[in-house]
C-alpha cells in the first residue's frame, strides 16, 4: 500500500513540474537581418516598438547584423504579437519562436 502512495506522490509531483515548466517557457521575438533596413531604421523601430533604450537597441541591431538574427525581447506570445506586428510593419523581417 505505501508503495503505491510514493508512486502516486511521484507522479503528481512529475505532472505539476511538467505544467510549471510549460507556464514558465518564455517565446522569443527574434528580429533578422537583412540588406534593406539601414541601422537607425532599426534602432529607432527597436526603441518605439519594444521600448528599447537606445544602448539596448544599439547592441541588439549590431547583434542583428554581425549575427544574423538577434531575440530583442522574451515573454507570452500574446505580449510578443504586438511587437513583432510593429516590427514587420516597419519592414523588418521578425517572428516569434
């Protein structure tokens, strides 16, 4: 009998980590990049759509165009929708992931 309490203990325990990792898994806004936008473009749509500081934003575009593809911001997907909507409507190439 107390076997089968720890082996149910157990699996409440693995189901309740298993939801609070799928709450606490944030999405990514990734911002790529591309030979059209020039850098204050970018900059200034980082700092208007994501309210980047201006350093953040800086950095992020510099990480955008040495790397390829930069996350300027993490969290739900319904915060991230907006963003990346004001991002693409700048013309910028963005997804969330």
């Amino acid at each position: 009998m107390i076997f089968y309490i720890f082996r149910d203990m157990k699996e409440q325990q693995e189901s309740s980590q298993d939801t609070l990792e799928a709450v606490q898994k944030d999405n990514e806004l990734v911002v790529f990049n591309d030979e059209v936008n020039t850098f204050d473009h970018v900059i200034n749509t980082l700092i208007r759509v994501c309210k980047h500081s201006s350093e953040q934003a800086q950095q992020c575009t510099l990480i955008i165009h040495f790397k390829g593809k930069c996350t300027v911001k993490t969290g739900p997907v319904d915060k991230l929708k907006p963003q990346c909507q004001g991002i693409l409507d700048a013309g910028i190439q963005a997804e969330i992931v």
